[in-house]
C-alpha cells in the first residue's frame, strides 16, 4: 500500500512537471497584470503631400523610412481587454525631392488605448489587435533650395490615431511581441504659406519588443 503511493506520488510530481514545462502560459500568475514594455520601430510613410500644388512632394519623397524606440505600460483589466499608456521618439532623415532639401524630422508620439486579446486567457501565444488615441509632437522642419534656406514648418502637437494587430510569446515573467499599427497623424503648422500647407499623413509602425510582467 506505501509502495503504491510512493508510486502514485512520483507519477503525479512527472505530470505536474511536465506540464510546467510544455506550457509557459501555467507560469503566468493571475496576479502578473501590470507590465512594462520596451519597443524598437520602423515607420515608413504611406500617403499625405508635404505641401501645395502640382508638383508638391509626398512625405514618402521628403522624408526617409524612420526609426524609433518607445516606452509602453499597461494593465490586464479583464482576460480579453487590456488598458495601456505609451510614449516614443521617432526620426525621419530628410531628402531631397525636386532639388529642395528638407531636414529630418522628429516625432513624440503619446498615446493611450486599449487591446482586445483573441484569447480570452493567459496563452503562451497572445494575439490581439489595437487601438490608440493620443497626441504627436513634430519638430520644426527647415528647407533649402538653389543656395536659399528658410523654416519650412514649424514645431507643432497634433492628433494621432492607430489601429493595429500584434501577437505576443510569453516567457514568464517576460513576453516578446511584434505588431504592425496604421497611423494617422495631423497636419504640422506650416511656416512658409500656402507652398509649405501639408497634408494629414499615415504612417506603418513596424515595432519590435520586450514586455515585463509583475
């Protein structure tokens, strides 16, 4: 009988083992709600003119594809929904569309939002989409042209909006993710009317990133 349930013992320590093993999501307390994440980035621009007229260029012809790093904290509300705030630098290098060459560009994006998870629980595999409302901070922009320079826009906040989907791999206490995002952002302040009035843009943050749980 004491053989017996040395033996049952042994068997039930190997199948919780196991299973701790094979399935990180077990690993992840239902106390771990709060996180802390990091995030590097690749923007390319989509659409939008970077000013008036017939042969204005687009943003994608002033401006390079940017790179950035962001900082991102959040809070698991229920098992489908979470909450987050977030902020991020991003830097677009300027070009030279037409013979006017623009300098870069840098952008403060500030946000808050919330994510739907597919999985309505604590998976090793998190998929989820997105939204963020928020403010985007633009630095002022000079041109030069045949020997000339002037202010082109100057540094103004605009509205942002995004919406996007991601997947996350949970390594407790730690998760890494990668999501793609659809942003809009607002008009900068023109400096050099009506030539330098541009457009809203969309932009396609590409992001990469480490999350902590606690």
């Amino acid at each position: 009988m004491v053989k017996t349930l040395k033996g049952r013992s042994l068997w039930l320590v190997c199948l919780v083992s196991a299973l701790v093993m094979l399935s990180p999501s077990i690993l992840i307390a239902e106390d771990n709600c709060f996180y802390l994440g990091v995030t590097g980035q690749v923007t390319p621009f989509l659409s939008g003119n970077a000013g008036t007229g017939m042969d204005a260029p687009s943003y994608k012809d002033a401006f390079g594809t940017g790179w950035g790093v962001g900082l991102e904290g959040g809070y698991r509300l229920t098992e489908s929904f979470s909450a987050q705030l977030g902020i991020g630098y991003e830097r677009f290098s300027g070009s030279t569309p037409q013979g006017i060459s623009f300098d870069s560009l840098s952008v403060v994006p500030i946000y808050a939002g919330g994510k739907y998870h597919v999985l309505a629980n604590k998976c090793t595999w998190d998929p989820y989409i997105r939204l963020d409302l928020g403010a985007a901070y633009l630095s002022s922009v000079d041109t030069s042209f045949m020997g000339s320079s002037g202010r082109y826009w100057d540094s103004s906040w605009v509205f942002l909006f995004d919406a996007g989907a991601g997947i996350e791999y949970h390594m407790s206490p730690f998760g890494v993710f990668a999501e793609v995002k659809a942003r809009y952002m607002g008009s900068p302040s023109s400096s050099m009317s009506p030539m330098s009035d541009a457009d809203s843009s969309w932009t396609l943050p590409i992001n990469l990133g480490l999350r902590y749980y606690f």
